[in-house]
C-alpha cells in the first residue's frame, strides 16, 4: 500500500455508499445527481459542454432537488484554430453521412465553450466536488478552487498522469482504466501507451500516491466495488452503470442499444470526437473506420458531428449516435438510480470480507 497519507486541502465529501456517478457529459441530468447524492452517492454534474449559464442553472436545479454534496466535471481544453482545408476536408468526409438526414455542410459557431468562462462558473457554483479531464490545472486553480471550498479530483490513465495531479495539489485521483466507457483522459503520454486496465492501475496509483485514489473502468456492480477497495482505491467512479438509470438523459435508441450489448461489441475510436473515446460499435463507427486517422483532433471533430448525432438521436438512429458505454455494458440494469445505489450497496456488503 502507500506511504503515509497526504491530508488533503479540502477531502471527499463523506458517502454512505463509496460511489461517485461518473460525469457523463451530455447524458447526465441534475436530476440523476440528485438522485444519486441523495441515496448517499456522490452525483455529478458533467458540463465539459455547457456553457457557464448552464452550469449555474444545472448546479441550481442539483440544489433545488438536494441538499446533499455533489460534483462538477470539466474538460481542460483550450479552444482551437483548425485551418479551413482541414475543416473542409472533415465535412467532405461527413457529407454522405449528413445526407442521410436532409443536413447540408455546415461550420458550427463555435468549436467548445471556453474553459475559462467555465472555470469561473464552477468556481461561482462552488461544489463539493470539482473534478478534471483532458489535461491538467496548475497549482494556482487547484489553489482558487481549494479557497472555494471544493475537493480536486483529476483523471489519469498512468501513474504518472496520478503523480503529476498530486504535484500540483489535488486531493484525489480518479484512476481511470482502459475498460471505461467515454472519453479517455490521458494528457501525458500517447493513448496507446496508457491503455492500462483498471486492476493494474488503481493499486499502482495507490501504491505511488498520498491521496486518495477513485477507480473507474469496468466496474458495474457491488463486486467491482468490493474489488476496487481491496486494490486499495477509497470510492468507485461508475459511467456505463448509471446510463440506464430512469433519470439520465439518452433516448431510447441508446437504451436499446445498451441493453442489448456485451463487452466485445464496445471499441476505442476517434471517429466521433477526434479524440479516443469507447463507444458500442454502430454503423457510422464502421463506415470513418478507415478515414479515422484522419479526422481533426478534439473538439473540432466533435463539433462537426453534433448536428448529425443530434438529428440522429430525434430519428432514434442509433447507427449515427455516439454510444459511449464501458466493457462492462452487459452488466446494466435499468431502474431508477437510488434504487441502483441502494443495490450497489447491498451488493458490496455481501462481497465484503466477512460480509
């Protein structure tokens, strides 16, 4: 195990259930934060893609529904300047798929919300919990934060990425393992040198590190979290698990494609976004297969596919949607999300030593 532990500037808000809700942007809600927290979870706020007026009235709708602590996700990104014969390129490969649902070629307003304005708003909304993927804070914001009162938590894919989070103040790491479901948070190193699964990396993290360490990736029931603990992790974040829940905001496309997917059917691929993300193999995934190392990186492939998804999700297409679930997708349940926490934590009790 590690050394002696760091006590941390502002530490986890204390959970009767050691589950954080991972922040799936895009499909999380207010109202499955709340519902999490409330059942004695942490839920959490993913608004990597909202813009700060939205991240006020989001953290205000959690607020208004709980009393309980909760979380808010960034992206640490900065808004890009892609040249246009790469924009031009990236629509000409879209075309036919954009086609499919009456869409002509269009450059979107503006490529990602600016961090910055984001940063501020979560700092304006002051969580008990602000946590960070993509790349990294400097000590300065860990600092601001810090003073607003909310617990740090960075994402890492490699000891390395845990270690450099700890450097630079953060109160805990979340160990996020190549089974995850969504966007890979890897800053350091390329992303097929930290495709590191979550049993060898969560007990590494714990090992080199003073903080505590959240594992993430694959982890779908009481079971993983019992595992996750003996590894020597203090919580479990779970994305895939709670997709299914009743108050998360995916249409039925995605339900269907949830409920009918196993672990083989998910894959890595940038097709969506620009950036490695793990998503259940649909049509459009296998149609960019071969242009896939061509696509303008994150946010700018992101943005050029939103209308298409968008139009995609109101046709309850799930060929054009980006399905983003973890390997342990066959393992969902779908039901109202305190009743899952409840069962995760029966669930962990029994698979408890002793339990």
């Amino acid at each position: 195990m590690h050394a002696t532990a760091r006590p941390s500037a502002v530490p986890l808000p204390p959970m009767r259930v050691p589950v954080l809700q991972g922040p799936m942007a895009g499909a999380d809600t207010p109202a499955l934060a709340a519902a999490v927290s409330g059942a004695g979870g942490l839920g959490m706020l993913g608004c990597g893609m909202r813009s700060p007026e939205a991240i006020a009235e989001a953290a205000a709708e959690v607020r208004r529904r709980t009393a309980r602590p909760f979380g808010i996700n960034l992206f640490v990104q900065d808004t890009p300047a892609p040249d246009a014969a790469t924009v031009r390129a990236a629509l000409d490969r879209l075309a036919p798929l954009r086609a499919r649902f009456g869409l002509p070629p269009a450059v979107p307003e503006r490529w990602c919300e600016d961090f910055a304005s984001q940063f501020e708003a979560l700092i304006a909304a002051r969580p008990a919990v602000a946590s960070f993927t993509f790349g990294i804070l400097g000590a300065d914001a860990v600092a601001r934060l810090h003073a607003a009162g909310c617990c740090v938590v960075g994402t890492a894919t490699t000891v390395a990425e845990a270690r450099a989070w700890e450097a630079v103040g953060a109160d805990a790491v979340c160990a996020s393992g190549l089974e995850a479901g969504g966007h890979r948070g890897t800053f350091l190193d390329g992303f097929e040198a930290s495709m590191v699964g979550t049993m060898a990396l969560v007990p590494a993290c714990a090992d080199a590190l003073r903080i505590p360490v959240v594992a993430a990736g694959g982890i779908m029931d009481g079971r993983g979290i019992a595992a996750a603990r003996a590894l020597g992790a203090r919580a479990v974040q779970m994305g895939t698990a709670f997709l299914a829940c009743t108050e998360s905001g995916i249409g039925p496309a995605y339900r269907q494609a949830l409920r009918s997917a196993t672990a083989t059917d998910t894959r890595v691929t940038r097709v969506f976004s620009g950036r490695p993300a793990r998503g259940i193999v649909n049509r459009m995934m296998e149609e960019l297969r071969d242009a896939e190392a061509a696509v303008p990186p994150y946010p700018v492939q992101n943005a050029l596919t939103g209308a298409l998804r968008k139009a995609a999700a109101a046709a309850g297409d799930a060929g054009h949607l980006s399905l983003w679930a973890g390997q342990g997708v066959a393992g969902v349940r779908p039901m109202d999300a305190a009743a899952l926490v409840a069962l995760l934590s029966d669930e962990c009790a029994r698979a408890a030593p002793g339990g």
